[in-house]
C-alpha cells in the first residue's frame, strides 16, 4: 500500500533523515518509535508532502506520490493527523470535523461518515457546537484524529496521538486506534509511548538519529534487550 525508498531530508545543511526506507500494507498498524530528534515527525512529514524530501521515491496505492500537492495526496487517501493536534481552537467541534472533508463532494456519505466518527469518539457528539478550544486535551486529540478520519483516508499517520495525556485517556486512544485499524484503516503510528506502540502495531522500526536502528515484527522487538533497555528501562 505504501513504500518509502531511501528517504533523504534536508533542513539547511543538516541530513535529518539519512535514507530510511519502511512500508505499510493493507490493513496493518506500523509503528515508528524513536527517542525525540529521531525523525519520526519529519519521516511522516515527507510521506504527507508537508516537507520537502531531499531525495526519495514514494509510492502509495501503486502511484507515486513524492512530487504531488499535499491536496492531491489527501485525495488519494491518505491522511494526517499531526503531533500536536494542530485544531481550529476558535472554530466549534463540528466545523472542524467538517473541515476534513473539504475535498470531498458526496455530502451523503460525508453525513453518514460524521455519525461514524461520533461512534468513535461519543465525547465530539456531545459537544459538537463548543468551541474546540474549550475541549480537554485528550479531547482535542480525539478531534485530531476524527478530522483527519473525515477525509475518508485508506492510510492515517498519527504523530503521537498519546502526547501528553493522563494513562486512561491514553488507554482509550489506543483502543480507539485499533478500532478504526479494525474498520478497514491502515495506520502508521509515531510514538514515543513504545509500549503502546508495539501492542498495537503488527510491524515496528526504531529510528535513530535519522536512520533505521532495528525493523521487524512487533511482538519480537519487544523482547530485543536494545529496545528493552532504550525504551522499557531495561525491564
């Protein structure tokens, strides 16, 4: 479904991502876990079109993708939810939402998809009309995450969707992450969270300092005394 070949990014003179190559299949969740700095963000970036590669192949859905507007590339299904949410905070709940589906011209479906995204998240329903500023933070990450869910996306990149939330609240997320997995979504999942990430995940690469450290099956890395010790503490 998706395949990056010797991804190479550049800000200035600096090599962020130093020919890193991944792929998502059909329905699979892969995660991407790093220390901060590692590339992750910049990695998912470069996939959506927001950042420029330095030098790459991209393809998604067997076209490539890596010379065409981000528009285009959301057209072909695939979506973006950032790190840090990235919300209207002066707009209501529901605009923003209907903002996700702004290239799309079948308002039938897109009702129906918007009573699909309030079964996910009950909490939007109920405050469809507030101001998506007034929402919590675990809120507003559900609001991310339904938004981009609007574009009617084949492939999501969540950019941390567990940042800076309250364990239960990070619980919730994730079984709301399999949930749309489980609805036919492949997803690609940056996390710091490695534990959350590897029980989610079917396949995982660790990046390091803008390179592929290790990539394999989920429930194998995190046996890997290297992750074990990077990321669990050593336990």
């Amino acid at each position: 479904m998706l395949e990056v070949k010797d991804l190479r990014v550049h800000y200035g003179m600096v090599e962020a991502i130093k020919g890193i190559s991944i792929m998502a299949e059909q329905g699979e969740i892969v995660s991407l876990i790093g220390a901060n700095g590692a590339g992750k963000t910049t990695t998912l970036r470069a996939i959506s079109g927001l950042k420029k590669a330095t030098s790459s192949e991209i393809w998604f859905r067997g076209q490539r993708i890596d010379d065409l507007p981000v528009h285009k590339i959301v057209s072909l299904g695939l979506a973006h939810c950032p790190e840090g949410k990235k919300i209207f905070y002066s707009m209501k709940v529901i605009d923003n939402l209907l903002l996700g589906a702004f290239l799309r011209k079948d308002k039938k479906e897109i009702a129906r998809d918007l009573e699909s995204i309030y079964e996910y998240f009950p909490v939007l329903k109920a405050r469809n009309k507030q101001l998506a500023g007034s929402l919590s933070g675990g809120e507003q990450q559900m609001l991310a995450m339904g938004r981009a869910l609007m574009s009617k996306p084949k492939l999501v990149l969540l950019d941390e969707p567990s940042l800076g939330l309250a364990p239960l609240i990070v619980a919730e997320i994730g079984k709301i992450i399999k949930n749309i997995n489980e609805s036919g979504v492949s997803i690609i999942l940056v996390e710091q969270n490695a534990r959350m990430a590897f029980n989610l995940s079917k396949r995982a690469y660790v990046l390091e300092l803008g390179k592929i450290a290790l990539t394999g099956k989920s429930s194998v890395l995190v046996k890997d005394e290297r992750v074990k010790k990077a990321y669990f503490g050593g336990h």
